[in-house]
C-alpha cells in the first residue's frame, strides 16, 4: 500500500475506487416487462389499443361448499358361526341272503284224476242228449208243436218313475207358476237393482230367470243351475229378505 511522503507533499498518484459488478436479477426483468405494460396501457397515444378490464375481487370467485354431513356408522358384521359337524352316516347292514323257495309238493290222490272227470262229464252230456231224443219222438204230434213255440217274451217292466230334480224337490225353473213364484217375485225386489220393478204375477218367466241368474252371480251362489231357484239360492234369498 503507496504511503505519504514523508515531505508531506500530497500523493500525485491517481486514487483507486472499488470496482462495482451489476448483475441483473429475474425479477428485473418482470419489473421490466410490467413497467412497459403499464406505459403501454395508461400512456395517452395507446388509450385507444387498450383497454383495462377490472379483475374480480377474490370474495365474488370463492362460494361457500355446505358441509359434509358425517358418514353414518359402520356396523361391525356378525360374526360367523361354524358349521356344526358333520355326523358320519351309520354303517349299513347287509341285506339277508336271499332263501330259495322250496319246491312245490303235489298234491296227493291227484294224479290221473283229471282226464278221469273230464271222461264222466262227456258221458253225461250225451246221455241227456240222447234221453232228450227218445222223449221227443214220443211225445205227440200237438206236444211238440208246443215244445217247439218259443217261450213268450216276458211283460215290458213298469214305467221308470222320472228322476228326482238334481236341485231340490221345491226347485222352481222357467214355465213354473203358482204362489211359490209370487213369493220369489216378491222376495227378489227387495234386493238392490236385480228385480227392480218386476212383475209379481206369479210366472216364472224369461225375465224372472235372467233376475234369479244375476241374483246368483252377484251373491256367489253355485250350488245351483244359473237362473233356477233350487235350495242354495232359497236359502241364501230368504237368509236376507227375512
């Protein structure tokens, strides 16, 4: 290092400073960038080319997400029970040997018998054959004009009494009259939109039976033919006419 002279005459030396190295940084550059952006924008010859759009404040951008209800609870899954054991099968018995059958004994006092009865019976036969001969050529001549007419049909058996009514003995069906339809005329009105404003004359005819058939229809009653008044539908009628 130059010292003073010791004359104290000042240093005619020229002073050296400290050299200063400028290094350019990355954010220069942004800063750059956006102080030309900001000159382009505000500057009054480039009002016209640009033009400045407010950005949205961050509280408009962000919405509130309801919360999340919590998870229901998982149950734990039951337990799994063991298969019971498996029982070994009993053990089988062995089938019986099977026994032969004993042979088939005969019969005593029987051999030969068979074509011996078979021989009696032929002789009898023809002995009544031949006795039969010998009476008819005695008889007479009027005898075996008798003998010879056929035997008279037998009489004609009495007339089958009809079969009894399949539904009952007070049955009443179409063509029917007397007090008995004048009373199912009467009984049949009382029941709601089925024999509503019928005749009460006492004949049991077309109109009357579609009636007794609707009557059936509506009320489930099937013991009875459709439209005949047998003992099911008497019963069921006079059970709600009273």
């Amino acid at each position: 290092m130059p010292t003073a002279d010791e004359s104290g005459k000042p240093h005619e030396r020229p002073v050296l400073e400290p050299i200063r190295v400028l290094r350019p940084r990355n954010t220069d550059a942004l800063a750059a960038l956006f102080r030309e952006m900001t000159e382009l924008t505000e500057g009054p010859e480039n009002a016209e080319g640009y033009e400045s759009v407010p950005l949205p404040t961050p509280e408009a951008r962000t919405q509130e997400i309801p919360p999340v209800p919590p998870a229901p609870p998982i149950r734990p899954a039951p337990p799994i029970r063991p298969a019971p054991p498996i029982r070994p099968a009993p053990p089988t018995r062995p089938a019986p040997p099977i026994r032969p059958a004993p042979p088939a004994r005969r019969p005593r006092g029987t051999g030969g018998t068979g074509p011996r009865r078979g021989a009696v019976a032929a002789g009898a036969v023809l002995a009544a054959a031949l006795v039969g001969f010998g009476c008819a050529l005695l008889l007479p001549d009027g005898d075996r004009e008798s003998a010879a007419r056929p035997l008279p049909a037998t009489p004609p058996a009495a007339t089958a009494a009809p079969p009894a009514d399949p539904d009952g003995s007070g049955t009443l069906r179409e063509g029917a009259a007397g007090p008995e339809v004048t009373d199912l005329q009467q009984r049949l009105r009382r029941i709601p939109n089925v024999y509503d404003d019928g005749a009460t004359d006492g004949r049991y005819d077309t109109v009357l039976t579609e009636a007794v058939a609707r009557f059936q229809l509506w009320y489930g009653i099937r013991g009875d033919e459709s439209g005949v008044y047998g003992d099911d539908t008497r019963r069921d009628l006079e059970s709600r006419t009273g």
